[in-house]
C-alpha cells in the first residue's frame, strides 16, 4: 500500500492502515505522511530531499532541514511539536517546508544532499536539529535550533529564524 498516496485521498482502508500503525508506535509522520488541510496546500513534511528542494525552488518556498534518528526520543517528541496546529499553520503561512533528515553512518549513500548540506557542514553536532535555509541556491541562514522544544518555542524560533 502506497501510504503517502493514500493519505491524500482520506479513503477508508488508509484510515485503518494508518490507525494500525499509529496503534504499534508509528507514526504516519514518519513516513512524511499526514492528512492535508484542504486549502492549506498539502503535507508540509517531506522524505525526499531532491525532491522537496526542487519544489521549495519551484513554489519560491524556504527550507527547514529536520535532521534526526529514529532512535532519538527527542526527535520522536519534535515531530510531535511539528505536527502541532498551531506549528503548521506558522510553517504555511511563512511557506516553509519542513525536509526530514534520517542522520546515519550512510547518510551519504542514502540522501542525494549538496556537500553543503550535509549535516557536518552545517554543524549539527546533535540531535534534534533544525537548520532553516533561505534561498535557493540553498544556504544556511544562520538560523539553527538543536534539542527539543515545545510548540510555542518553535513559533517564536521560526518567526525569528527568517
């Protein structure tokens, strides 16, 4: 079953899947997965990061890399706070996409990310990580945000980061 597809369509048997997993601990935001908010211009949160930076560059949107590991509580917990409403309305209406990182020993091999881009260069030395990028071409703004933090704080950090 094609998750990502069917979550845009809302048909039953996704509803089920997507409860089933929900039901075992995971998340359809893991899968950069989640019902859209009709007229809010689809998920927010993408997997493919080719991809979200050529349509970022296509709708003139900006970046918000979201490095993180799935053995990572905190970044469980962050995933959380960018589901928030409130969160997702703040990411919309500065027309911001939020790219998921999987951050492991082969990061390299399995994310097409500029050099630039890689976590290193960008000095992430932790996780949770967020790095917000203006542009393109693509570059830091200088804006980065490393732990956890609740709904009101990544509000106020992504209205500043801009």
């Amino acid at each position: 079953m094609d998750l990502n597809r069917c979550c845009k369509t809302g048909s039953k048997k996704c509803g089920l899947a997507l409860f089933f997993f929900t039901l075992v601990g995971a998340a359809p935001l893991l899968w950069g997965c989640q019902r859209p908010d009709p007229g809010a211009g689809g998920p927010v949160l993408r997997q493919d990061v080719a991809q979200a930076l050529a349509d970022a560059e296509a709708s003139q949107q900006s970046v918000l890399l979201f490095f993180h590991a799935p053995w990572c509580s905190a970044c469980g917990a962050l995933t959380k706070t960018l589901a928030d409403p409130k969160v997702l309305k703040t990411l919309r209406r500065a027309q911001t996409m939020v790219v998921q990182v999987e951050v492991g020993t082969d990061l390299a091999a399995r994310v097409p990310l500029p050099p630039a881009l890689m976590p290193q260069a960008l000095g992430v030395s932790g996780l949770p990580t967020l790095v917000y990028l203006s542009g393109p071409p693509w570059a830091p703004s200088g804006a980065r945000l490393s732990g956890y933090v609740g709904p009101q704080r990544l509000i106020e950090w992504l209205k500043s980061a801009r």
